[in-house]
C-alpha cells in the first residue's frame, strides 16, 4: 500500500467513528427524554435483566 491509500482511508475511518460517535450522543439524548435517566447505560442494564431472566421471555 502506498502512503496516499493509508492516509485515505485512515480519513475515512475517522470520519465513519465521528459519524458514528454523533449517532451515538443522539440516540442517548433520546433515550434520556423518554424516561431512561441514564440513557445508553440504563437501556443496556435494563436489556441485560431482561435476557438474565428466563421468565422475561
């Protein structure tokens, strides 16, 4: 690989996790106005009773 390829796409992996990171900060402001006071976090905790209960299902 030649120098401009790895500056490619180191480019465009770091505007895919900015991107990302983006998405990420939104669905947690989301979930914070919904009622999970927490957001992310007391989303996953709360997913992760759920699957750790077999009677949930």
């Amino acid at each position: 690989m030649n120098g401009m390829n790895i500056e490619s796409r180191l480019a465009k992996a770091q505007s895919e996790n900015d991107h990302l990171l983006t998405e990420l900060a939104y669905v947690d402001g989301l979930l914070k106005e919904v009622g999970f006071d927490e957001g992310l976090l007391t989303l996953k905790a709360a997913a992760e009773e759920i699957v750790g209960t077999p009677d949930a299902y």
